[in-house]
C-alpha cells in the first residue's frame, strides 16, 4: 500500500504568506510532487469508470473501480422517451448522467436543444454526434438558472435513474417549464463487500453509491465525497467525509490533493 507524503503544514503556511499560491501550489494540487501518492477505491458502475484511471494518474494517484450498484435498463421506457422526442415533442432534453446518453444517443435523431450535466456526459453524447450544451457546474440544480427565461412554456425531457429528483421537478414548474421525467434505468445494490483492504482513500460518487454499498470503515481509511449532496448523505449516515470534491473525478482530486498539502487539514 501507498501512503501519500503529508507536506507540513508550516511549508504551507509559508508558501501562502510569500503568495506563491500560483505555479507551486498549482504544482503540487496536480500531483506532480515525488511521493505524492495515493491508492484510491472508486465507487462506480463498472461501464462508468474507464476514464478514472487516466485521471487520477495525471494527479498523481491510482485508482480501482469497486462497484455497490449495477445498472438494469428499462427499454420499454427508453423506447417511449425515445419516440417521443424523434415526434419532436420535446423541447430540451437533460442528460444528468452518462448512462442515458450512451442508451439512448445512437437512437436519437435530430434532437432538440441538448444538455449534458458534465463532460463525461458530453462526451457520451458526441460518440453519436449529438452536439450539446454542458451546466457550468456537476449539479442538476444549475439546470433551471442556466436555461433562463428561455424555460417557459418549454417541454424539458429528464431521462434519469430510479432515484426521485423532486427539487429539479420543482424548480422546472416554478420556471414556467414542463418536466418531462422518465426513470430509464435502476440503479441495483450487487451486495457485493467493496474491496478496500489495500486502498488508502475510498471515494464515493454518489449518494446512492454509499447508501446502498457493503463496506467496512476503518483506522487509515481516507473518506472522500464526490460533491456536496454526496457529502451529506454520508453525513446522514454517520461517515463524515474528510474531502469533498465539487461533482467532478477531477475537482475531487485537486481537493484530495490540497487536503494533503495542508497535511491533512479541513478548510
């Protein structure tokens, strides 16, 4: 196992008080420090995780996938969503994950305005040369301020997970907006225990990747949120996260990776 290289926390100091939070402290946030080094388990949907390696390499750590949940698509529902919105019934469709875009992308013919709510979702999308727009920041919430007056009266397409999402709904109705929402696909516990036994840090991406997920704390184990509503959830659960990212695999690391600077030190 690796164990990362806690800077102390006065070179940090010092460092902030020359402000040398540039090129240095840039430096280091992106892993380029020798030793510098952790071994990260990734919560994710096995389909979902082939680009994180690559990531957390480029900041100076490595990764594995381990799994708690497993998609089950409902055809019969992306079919419906589908034909819907080839009729040109929709005026927008919002893709706030990658898995609905790389089902239903290659089926879509000439879609209306396109949203994905990241760029790995982008990127799904442009596999099937749908052409999208991409949310200022990794949360549904940003949907609805993003579109602006625009919403009115418009029909917005929600292809989502079985996971009830009752404040986007809300907010697109008190916009002016028609949610269209359709649960595509379940997200199903493996009841697989994750394998963290050589892992340094354990992440987890989603809220529903700790709720559902069989796993063990503990001593050493570094506890790491993907974004905020992720961090209270483990909260709720009684896993307080040491590092909260800002939605993103990379955000996350640049926090992991500042946290470690500052030797292990919260905000």
């Amino acid at each position: 196992m690796t164990h990362p290289m806690r800077i102390p926390a006065t070179t940090y100091n010092r460092v902030q008080a020359k402000g040398y939070k540039t090129r240095w402290m840039d430096t280091v946030i992106s892993g380029e420090v020798e030793g510098f080094r952790m071994r990260i388990a990734v919560t994710r949907i096995a389909e979902k995780g082939t680009r994180d390696a690559l990531t957390c390499r480029r900041y100076g750590h490595e990764c594995y996938t381990v799994s708690p949940l497993k998609i089950e698509i409902y055809q019969d529902r992306v079919r419906s969503f589908v034909d819907a919105a080839n009729r040109g019934e929709l005026d927008c469709i919002f893709f706030a994950s990658a898995v609905p875009a790389d089902v239903m992308g290659p089926l879509l013919r000439s879609p209306p305005r396109v949203i994905a709510i990241g760029p790995q979702t982008a990127r799904t999308l442009g596999k099937s040369g749908i052409r999208c727009e991409t949310l200022p920041t990794y949360y549904s919430r940003a949907l609805v301020p993003y579109l602006g007056d625009w919403i009115k009266g418009k029909r917005i397409g929600i292809p989502r997970a079985d996971v009830p999402n009752a404040a986007l709904l809300a907010a697109i109705e008190a916009a002016g907006g028609i949610p269209v929402e359709v649960r595509c696909y379940g997200l199903v516990p493996t009841a697989t225990p994750l394998a963290t036994d050589g892992a340094d840090a354990l992440l987890f991406t989603s809220g529903s990747s700790f709720s559902r997920a069989v796993w063990q704390p503990r001593p050493g184990l570094l506890l790491i949120a993907i974004g905020e509503i992720t961090a209270g959830v483990m909260k709720e659960g009684g896993a307080t996260p040491h590092v909260v990212g800002d939605g993103s695999l990379e955000g996350t690391l640049k926090a992991l990776n500042l946290y470690l600077v500052k030797g292990g030190r919260d905000e």
